[in-house]
C-alpha cells in the first residue's frame, strides 16, 4: 500500500467505531511509521476526529507523530507538524490542542517551536496562536505563563 492509501486508511477509520476499525487504523499507523518519511507527519495529523469513540488509539497516534523525533532533528518534526495543522482544523481541533499542550508542557519542544513559528508562514501562525490562546483561555492557571511567553516570543 502507498501513503496516499495508507493515509485514506487513516481517515476511513478515525472515528474507531468497532474493532475492524481499530484495528485498520492501527495497521494504517503502522504502516506509515515504517516509511520513515518526515512528510509523513502531515499524513498522520488526517488521523485525527475529535469525534473519535477511541481516545486511547488517538493517543497511540500522537505518541507516533512525537516518535519522529527519533529519526529527524525536531525543529524539522515540529516545523512539518505546524504545516500540518490546516490538515486538522476544524474537525480535530481538540486533538490539535492536546498536541500544542504536550509541546508547552515540554520545555525543550517548546523552545523550539517558538523558533519554528516565529518564521512560519503568517497562516500558519496565526492557526497556532489561536490554538495555544484558547489552550490558556480553558485553562489560564496552568497554561497563562507558557502560552503568554510562547506569544511574546513568536509575536517579536
């Protein structure tokens, strides 16, 4: 199967309604993790429904998107994660926040990510901004400071 395929599979699956789905879905993972193609990031984020009646495989999808880290430099896997978010808006935008929360909560990936944003696309920072912004409007105690840093800095 290619990655457009392996992709579709993804798609075709991401609500996880029974076990044939989860486990194409799963398969579909996988499959596109074995590429070892940083692109490939783009193809995993279609994984993501925030209507999905799976939230533990949709975990699994985030741990293999954050293995890309093994194989490529970050600034490069963040970089294709943050072109990556048109891909997941507006119909997996909590698990986009849930993405933005782990690399806010991660001081080294989010060091990095402000560099990455503050070159960005205009688009596509301003996509990442309002994510990180309601991020720390639905829970301003524990995410104001790092959200208001990651702004100040990506905004210079």
């Amino acid at each position: 199967m290619n990655d457009e395929e392996l992709t579709q599979k993804l798609i075709d699956n991401r609500l996880l309604k029974n076990e044939e789905e989860f486990t194409a879905f799963e398969q579909a993972i996988t499959s596109i993790l074995d590429l070892k193609d940083l692109n490939h990031i783009r193809n995993l984020c279609m994984g993501f429904d925030d209507k999905t009646e799976n939230d533990e495989v949709m975990f699994g999808l985030i741990h293999a998107i954050e293995s890309y880290d093994e194989f490529f430099d970050s600034e490069q896997s963040l970089k294709e994660l943050a072109e990556s978010l048109p891909y997941m808006l507006p119909h997996a935008k909590e698990w986009a926040k849930t993405l933005h929360k782990r690399i806010l909560n991660h001081e080294p990936s989010s060091k990095e990510y402000k560099k990455v944003i503050s070159t960005a696309d205009d688009s596509i920072k301003e996509m990442v901004l309002q994510v990180v912004n309601e991020i720390k409007e639905r829970n301003p105690r524990r995410f104001e400071t790092s959200v208001d840093e990651f702004v100040l800095y990506v905004s210079k």
